[in-house]
C-alpha cells in the first residue's frame, strides 16, 4: 500500500495571490433608505486600483424613480432635481459591473453596499458575478486601537490614515477616503504577515502573529491527497489528519478558518509537518487511523485509543454464560461487539439476561459437583444449573436462544424484549423501560457490528473497484479485513492490469484470531462503507461476503429513527421512554431492512 512521496512543484495558485498584484474596486452607495427591499440607489461611487496605483474612477448619480426623503437629501446633498436626469438602475448597475469585472470588491460596512448591489441585480435578472468582498470596517475593528481612533467610522479612519479626501456622504467621496483607508490596513497587515488576498479574506486578530508566521510549514508541502502530521521539536505526533489537498487543508491552520482553540495550540507547538501521499482517499483514512492508534497524537481526539475497546464473549463451559473480555482469543466461543467500553457491553449483556433466564454467575459449574442455588435461581430469573435442576441438555436450549440472537437470528430476543417494555410501560415504569430500550439498542448494535466484520474478516481476499468522477478506478485490495493495498487506474488503461499488479504487490496479512479482523475494527468499518458506496464493483472474492436477513443489523435499522423520533416528541421533558411504548404493531411499524 506505500505510495512513494513524489516532490510536486508549487504553482502560483498554491502560494496565493499576492496583494500587490490584485485588482481591488472600492465602491460606496448612497441610498434614500437602510433597507434595499424598500430603498433605491441613487449615486454609485468607484476607485479601480492595484498596487498602489489608481487605474480609474466610476461615478454616476441613478434616478430612483421615488423621492429622495428630506432628511437623506440633507445628509448627502443629493436632491430630486439632480438626479432627474440620471439613468435608471437599469442602465447604471450593468455600466458598475463591467467596470468592476474580474475584481475584488472593497467597501466600508461592505454588508450593506454590496447587499444593495446584489438585490437590484436580481430583479433586473442580472447574474450576479459572486466577487470576493474585502470590508475594511471589519479589518479595522481588529487593526485600529480605540487609542487610535474613537470609533470605526469612515471619517474617524480617514483622519486617522490621513486620507487626501474627506468623506462627505457623496459615493465617489467616500470611495476615495476608503482607498486611502484600505491602503493604511494593508500596510498595517502586511506587518503582520499577511501578503496574499487568500490571507488577507481570512485576517482575523484571533490569528497570532506567532501563529500567522508558522506557515511556512505548509510551503514545501504537496498539493496532491493523503495524510498529514503535525510534529513538535523532538518529532512526536502532535495531531494527524487527512485531506484532498494537504497543503491548501494545513494552510488553513493558520488564518482565522480554523477555530478549534485546541488547534491553534498545536500550532503553537508543532515544528514541522510531514506529508504522506497517498493513491486514494480509502488510503488517507486508513493511513490515519493507523498513526492515530499507533502514536496516540495528544490532540486527536478520536480513535487514539482502539485497545480500550471490550467485547462480550458467550463462553465455551457445560455451562455457559456472558463475560466482559477486552481480548478475543480463538477458543471456539462466540463473541459479539467491539463496544466502545465496558459499560455498553455491560448493557448489551444486561438486555439478554432481561428476557433470557442464562445464569449471570462467574462460577465455573459442573454437572457432576452442584452447589447451591443463588437469589436469581430463587426469582426464576435462572433455571439453576448449579443445583443440578437443570441439565446440560436443557441448559443448552436457553444457550442456543442466545447464540441464535450474536450469529443469526435476532428477532425473537428483540420481540422478546419489546414485549418487556411494553409490559413495564403498562405498569408505568417509564424509568425502568427506557432503561430495557437503552439496553437493547446496545444489544443490537454491538450485536450488528460483529455480523457486519465477521464475514470480511474471515475472508483471504477481496478486490474492489469503483469509478473516479475525474476518470479511472480506485482499485482496492482487502485480506481478511485490512487494506492490503490500493492503486488507481488511469483513464484510457486496462483496469485488470491495475487489479493484478496491487495483488501481486499487496501486503501478505496472516489469518486473525477468531472473528476478529486483521485490523482495527474501525479500519474494516471503513473498508465496507468503501465497498457498500454505490459504484462500487466487487472484482473479485476468496470467502463469503453475507449478513443475516434477520440479523441485528435489520433491528437496529428499525428501531434507531423510532427512538430518535420519540425523543424529538418527547422532548426531553417527559420522564425517559414515556412516549416509547405503544402497542406492540405500532412499535413494529418502522421500515425493515436487512442487516
């Protein structure tokens, strides 16, 4: 599966735009109101300039069609009569989008011009060219020090800049003031490490310097997708993930688009950067949460940990019962999960023990040395084994119930359980039935994952194939659960080529123990969402690939959104499960979908 890590040549796109080379058109508006569904404009204003220079002015006042209200005209000096003679929007906005074309748009509160901007140009029916827009009242709440200036007002930074033109209230005014007003921001920016527009979009003072100048780590790295890790001083993972586009994602980690306070922690620390090409995107993930269990980055916070997971075991004994192990060994028991941690496959054991009389004690019994009987013996809540009143042949047909609901047939118990919050319900034991519910969720989505893995897992080989959107197949090999090798097929090329070469080159992966996969769980939960993608074409199999029709997987299905849908009525407001339990039709009513 190791991809070699091929240098790629950085582009200008890559590096960013830098500001000195970007066509910047401040605009400003004046209006006869605040509201562009009931307001019209009435004077637009521009100042095309790039690097310093100015390359041309946009002026014309707009005939509103509507007076000009009295208190508008006194603060613009704009009056009816001015603009008697002047065109209609519908001459004017198509005259400032061309003037403006291909630039980026700056205003002052650019919210309400560039909104006015856009209303008008949809009801004329005119597409909308979608600029980037550059506020520079927002740069300048985060630049300018109340030191500096009592407010962010236009004319409280033009003095403060020293602009050539005073802002007035006229649009080609004002636009000249906030050129002036842009170019003081920028320089103020550019002290801070900003040189790009992309960086320049993203500013935000949450960014420290400290932070805004470890970007550099992101400059050597390869625009291509795969994984990549932050590492401090001594080299130790600090946070691992994936990406399309490792160099455009890590740059990200320094501009104000990342908002994780965790994140900009790690920065901090991290020294350098390490980039892991990978063929395709089933790779980066599974490379990811490869590294994540193997160096346990302090900073990720999922899947650092995959040991801690615990599975529950039906035990191989004249007697069997249900444990709690944290290791699968091959023993001919049959086991169910990984659960995430003792307490859910606690659950998921307590919902058997609900409706199924499987003894609970952790005595080793036998037939032939019977002790005495225990307090659930005495509830009937076991048929007392220990005793000998209960053979080893009639002990197996409780036995064989269980082992029916881990590998098979799960619909009795889930009936069998129903049933039981049904009945707790009736006696309005609300508490004591959401618990019967939570406990059977768990049952039957540990009980599902272990269906879902056990047939991949135990099959030698898998080759799968689905199309890429930009042309060719990712081609994927699987042995006995682990990704033993991934490669893509080109446009144009034999695909089977591709297929034989990654397996013959594909790692060689030992059989595992027991139901267990030859990887992580995770990693194979993966691999069948790959495979289960539609697209996706099976090339070819060495084992079986099925699910029970009337496996856990199909009650899980039915019962999550009935459960999620109760929860939303309820609200949370009632006691727990009390919208739950309905006539037992009614709880059966939800769609059934094979496991």
């Amino acid at each position: 599966m190791t991809t070699p890590l091929v240098p790629v040549q950085a582009t200008f796109d890559d590096l960013g735009t830098p500001l000195h080379e970007v066509t910047f058109v401040v605009v400003d508006l004046e209006t006869t109101g605040g509201s562009p569904l009931a307001s019209e404009i009435t004077e637009i204003g521009a100042v095309k300039v790039r690097g310093g220079e100015q390359l041309g002015e946009f002026q014309t006042l707009v005939n509103p069609g509507l007076p000009i209200p009295a208190f508008i005209s006194v603060l613009t000096g704009i009056t009816d009569r001015m603009v008697a003679d002047a065109p209609r929007i519908e001459t004017a906005l198509p005259a400032f989008l061309e003037f403006a074309r291909g630039a980026v748009l700056v205003a002052h509160n650019a919210p309400f011009d560039i909104t006015f901007l856009k209303t008008n140009a949809q009801r004329l029916g005119l597409e909308w060219p979608g600029p980037r827009v550059i506020d520079t009242a927002h740069l300048a709440r985060q630049l300018v020090t109340r030191d500096e200036a009592p407010n962010r007002k236009l004319g409280s930074l033009a003095r403060l800049f020293q602009a050539s033109t005073t802002p007035d209230h006229r649009a080609l005014h004002d636009a000249r003031a906030t050129v002036d007003v842009l170019h003081g921001l920028l320089g103020r920016v550019g002290s801070l490490g900003v040189t790009t527009l992309e960086e320049l979009s993203s500013y935000s003072s949450r960014v420290s310097p400290a932070q805004r100048r470890k970007r550099f780590l992101a400059d050597s790295l390869p625009s291509a997708p795969g994984v990549y890790v932050f590492k401090d001083g001594q080299q130790r993972p600090l946070y691992v993930g994936t990406s399309v586009d490792i160099r455009r994602r890590v740059r990200t980690y320094f501009t104000a688009s990342e908002h994780r306070t965790r994140m900009a922690e790690m920065v901090g620390i991290a020294e350098s950067v390490t980039p892991i090409v990978c063929a395709t995107p089933l790779e980066a993930e599974v490379r990811e949460l490869r590294l994540i269990a193997e160096h346990k980055p302090r900073y990720n916070r999922r899947s650092r940990f995959p040991e801690r997971a615990v599975w529950v075991k039906l035990t191989v004994e004249p007697f069997p019962r249900l444990s709690v192990v944290r290791e699968v060994r091959d023993d001919g028991a049959r086991y169910v999960g990984p659960f995430s941690g003792r307490k859910q496959a606690e659950q998921a054991v307590a919902a058997v023990h609900e409706v199924v009389p499987l003894r609970q004690c952790t005595t080793r019994l036998s037939p032939a040395k019977p002790t005495a009987a225990c307090v659930l013996a005495e509830l009937g809540r076991c048929g007392a084994p220990c005793t000998g009143q209960q053979s080893v042949a009639d002990y197996d047909a409780v036995v064989s119930q269980v082992t029916a609901a881990l590998t098979g047939d799960a619909e009795p118990l889930v009936r069998a359980l129903e049933q039981r919050m049904a009945e707790l319900a009736e006696q309005e034991r609300y508490e004591d039935a959401g618990s019967v519910r939570d406990r059977l969720l768990t049952l039957v989505r540990g009980t599902a994952r272990a269906q879902r893995l056990a047939p991949l897992a135990a099959s030698p080989e898998l080759v799968g194939a689905r199309w890429r959107a930009e042309g060719g197949w990712e081609i994927v090999c699987v042995r006995y659960g682990r990704l033993a090798g991934t490669a893509v097929a080109a446009r144009g090329t034999d695909p089977m080529l591709t297929v034989e070469a990654v397996r013959a080159s594909a790692e060689v992966v030992a059989p595992p123990t027991g139901p267990v996969p030859a990887a992580l769980p995770e990693e194979t939960e993966k691999i069948l969402r790959w495979l289960e993608t539609p697209g996706t074409r099976l090339v070819s199999l060495d084992g079986e690939w099925t699910c029970p029709v009337n496996g856990a997987g199909r009650s899980r299905d039915r019962l999550e959104p009935l459960v999620r849908s109760q929860e939303q009525v309820a609200g949370f407001d009632e006691p727990r499960g009390r919208t739950l339990h309905r006539p037992p039709g009614a709880v059966a009513s939800g769609a059934a979908a094979a496991g």
